[in-house]
C-alpha cells in the first residue's frame, strides 16, 4: 500500500496498488495531481455574505460563537483572500500569471507560501553583514559568520515574505554545527 499526502488538507491518502493512486483527495475532493488555485474576489464573498443572510435572516441566533468565518471554516484552516485580486481592474493578471509560471520554471527551489500554499518567487538576495551569531557551548564557535547572504522569496499571491540562507552560506551553516566527517 502507498500513501500520498493531499498538499490542500494534509491529510495522509492511502490507496491499493491494484486500482492506483487516487485523483482526488476523498477528505477535501481537490485535484491530487495538479496544484490549483481558486481566486475569489472581494465581490464575490460580498454576494455570498448577502445570500446567506437572506436565506437565514433570523433563523438561528449566532450559533458559531467567535467563529468570524460562519461554517465554513473545517479543522482550524481560515480561507486566504487573494491580496493580488485588488489588482484585476488595472493589470492584466492573466500575462501575470504566465510570467509567474515562467519565472517558477527558471528557479531551482521552489518554496510554497506558507500563508496561501501557492509557489513564491525569489526576488533576489539579501546580504547580512550586521549580524552577531550565537555560540553554542557544545560547540565553541558561532553557528554562522557574517558576512552571508538570505534568498529572498516573495509570494506572487498574496506578497508574503520568506528567507533562507543562500546556497553559498549553507555549507558553512553545516561545516559550523559540525558536518565535517573524521
């Protein structure tokens, strides 16, 4: 038996080998193949706001207690609003996303967003050079020397921000900690 994790909901998918892999998720039914994303427009959660009212107006007094988001909101996952949808009425964000799927192509890491799960982008490095390290007393010397340099990634969805130390710097990050061989 083999398992696959669903990269929507996390949850671990095992399938028989004599009918295959599943292609989608049983738990959250998206695709288990193809990573998509759906953009949901500020309008468009206005509209659904505006019918849920209607169809429940009064029925029931707040029956969800904090929960800001109504029933929808399954095992603690709050719904992401696409930050880049703002932009639609003045870019064209079709060429937009066809460029963000050129320049993923192009990248040899690939991280995922950890807000809104979609690829980010490196927009380049960032060189540290104030930077005091700390000293393990196990180990006697600091973990990293300045001067290094971070990758800076940039998520083309919703602008998060996320670093890690440049390719360069990692051999001297395990080298440090004591990845050498005797």
């Amino acid at each position: 038996m083999d398992t696959t994790i669903c990269p929507w909901c996390h949850t671990e998918i095992v399938w028989d080998e004599e009918l295959g892999p599943e292609e989608a998720c049983p738990h959250c039914g998206n695709e288990l193949s193809a990573y998509r994303t759906v953009n949901i427009s500020k309008e468009d959660l206005d509209d659904d706001e505006l019918e849920d009212d209607d169809e429940h107006e009064h029925e029931h007094e707040h029956e969800h207690g904090d929960n800001l988001w109504g029933e929808d909101e399954q095992d603690g996952v709050v719904p992401v609003f696409n930050t880049l949808d703002a932009y639609r009425d003045t870019y064209d964000l079709e060429h937009y996303d066809s460029s963000v799927a050129a320049v993923l192509d192009e990248q040899a890491e690939v991280p995922e967003c950890p807000q809104c799960h979609e690829y980010m982008l490196l927009a380049g490095t960032v060189e540290v050079s104030d930077f005091k390290s700390a000293v393990p007393a196990l180990l006697g010397i600091p973990l990293l020397n300045a001067p290094f340099s971070l990758n800076m990634y940039v998520c083309p969805s919703c602008f998060q921000v996320q670093h890690s130390l440049a390719e360069e710097d990692r051999e001297q990050w395990v080298r440090n900690i004591g990845g050498l061989r005797k």
